[in-house]
C-alpha cells in the first residue's frame, strides 16, 4: 500500500482502493477518457486528500491506496462495479465520494455520514 499524498499516482484511467487505519473503506475509479471531468488517478486521489485534509478524527498519515490501470476505459467502469458489489466498502455509502448526498444538495440540510464522522475543522 502506497501513503495517500497530493500528487500520488499515474496520469492514467483506473480504479483504486481507500484504507483508513489499514482497513479499506473506498473503492473508486477515475476514467480520463469516457467522463466529462476526464480526470486521471493523480487527480481523484488528489481530491480526496483534499477532501480528507482539514477534518477532526483522520490524518492523511491514517490514510494509504493501492491502484490498478486499466487499459480499457470499459474495464474500469466493470471493475469498480465488481469490487463495490463484493467488497461493499463503508465510505461508497457515506458521502465521501464526488456525489455527496448531504449539505450542498439543493433542498436538502442533511449532513452525510462522513461529514458527521469527520466533520471540518
């Protein structure tokens, strides 16, 4: 497992695995060339340092990855699907990921799950 830093990563389409504390707790995937944002691993890891960054209760030195690239925009989309479905990680559920489904939702006030476990500092 490799520390979760700004800047970690290849400039590459793949999927990736979370782990807090050694456990994991996110899957996700990054494909540059079948999404409107087109954004690399680099660049999804490093949103989520950026989102891990500044909380009570977790330190980016909790946090390490693993990543695989696929070759195969398709691939990625299928691979992630499969690890979800077996893995069932806690965060693909808490709001963690790019679809919040807390505060910032139009009409809604609801504060995710992660928001609650790790709120701002």
């Amino acid at each position: 497992m490799l520390p979760l830093t700004r800047g970690a990563g290849p400039h590459a389409s793949g999927i990736y695995a979370l782990y807090f504390r050694d456990r994991l707790v996110y899957i996700g995937k990054a494909s540059k060339g079948t999404t409107k944002s087109k954004r690399t691993l680099r660049a999804r890891l490093s949103e989520h340092v950026g989102k891990i960054s500044g909380r009570k209760n977790i330190t980016l030195d909790d946090m390490k990855f693993r990543y695989l690239t696929l070759a195969s925009e398709w691939w990625v989309f299928a691979a992630e699907f499969a690890l979800i479905t077996h893995h069932d990680p806690e965060w693909n559920a808490s709001g963690f990921g790019s679809k919040v489904p807390g505060i910032g939702r139009p009409g809604t006030h609801r504060v995710s799950q992660f928001n609650e476990q790790f709120p701002k500092k």
